[in-house]
C-alpha cells in the first residue's frame, strides 16, 4: 500500500465531475504532512502518464490532479 492509497480510494468513491481539497485534508487522509515540493504544480501533473508516489496511486482512477495556483489547494478533474 502506497502513500497515497487512502487519496486514491477516496477519489474512487467520487462522483463529481471536478472537486477541489486543501493539502491539510489530503494531509489527514495519507496520514504525514505533504512535502515542499507538493507546492508545484509538476507534483501533481501528468498523473496518468508519469512516475512518483501520487501518479501511482492515482492512475486506476477517474481523475486527473492539478494544483490551484497561488494555493495550497489540488482541484481533481474527471477525465472520464
């Protein structure tokens, strides 16, 4: 089980098209606090496509991950 198997799973139960979390909940649910580099936008994208912790976890599910700029905030889009 990786580090953002809980995220992941959480994004499985959703139904929206698009939804948006603050790091302090994403934080919560992986249980340890997101690292510095969280706060760029390459962290979170081409989660279908690339490698690292949070693209593995979310490649099996219907969203894609984006960081909201100037936030501390990742909205998740469906894809499909």
């Amino acid at each position: 089980m990786g580090k953002f198997t809980a995220l992941a799973d959480y994004c499985r139960e959703q139904k929206l098209r698009e939804f948006e979390l603050p790091f302090s909940k994403i934080a919560a649910m992986i249980g340890t606090r997101l690292p510095a580099s969280a706060q760029r936008p390459q962290y979170w994208a081409n989660v279908v496509d690339g490698t690292g912790p949070v693209r593995a976890a979310m490649k099996n599910t219907a969203y894609e991950t984006f960081l909201v700029a100037g936030s501390k905030r990742v909205r998740f889009q469906r894809e499909f």
